[in-house]
C-alpha cells in the first residue's frame, strides 16, 4: 500500500516545494514566483499569507497534520486504481 509513503513524502516535500516557488526563512525571494504572487496585493489569512508564513517559519504541526493526511488519500486512491487497471 503505497498510502504511508506517499503521506511521509508529503510532508518531507512540502517544505522544499515552498522553498522552490520563493517561499523562504528569509521570506519572500526576490524574482520567484512567491513574489509575483505578492505583487497582485495579499489579504490576511490568504493562501498567499498562509504559504508566507510556512516558508518562513516552517510547518505547524496541524499543517503537517493535514498534509499527510492528504498525501496518505492519493496514495490510498492511486493503489485503488492501479489494482483496477
């Protein structure tokens, strides 16, 4: 069952995926994506606020809750279809 491996690889990746959209420790990086994101204007509470904060001070344990969970679906949902083809 491919479902804990894909929910560990979840929450190991989605540090390095905001990393490498511009979503950084030091905050926004200059030229990334993240950036133009930011240049259309960002509300509080936003997705684009929400990444901000997880790039700069990494993943909250609800966060890392949420992101395994959704992992462990696709994974679960990718094993059913492999065995029905």
């Amino acid at each position: 069952n491919g479902a804990p491996a894909l929910a560990r690889a979840a929450v190991v990746m989605a540090p390095v995926a905001l990393g490498a959209v511009g979503f950084t420790a030091a905050g926004i990086a200059a030229n990334s994506a993240a950036a133009g994101m930011m240049a259309s204007g960002v509300l509080a509470g936003s997705t684009i606020a929400v990444l901000e904060s997880a790039g700069a001070a990494g993943l909250a344990g609800s966060t890392t809750a949420v992101v395994a969970g959704v992992g462990g679906a696709v994974g679960w949902l990718t094993a059913i279809a492999t065995a029905l083809i």
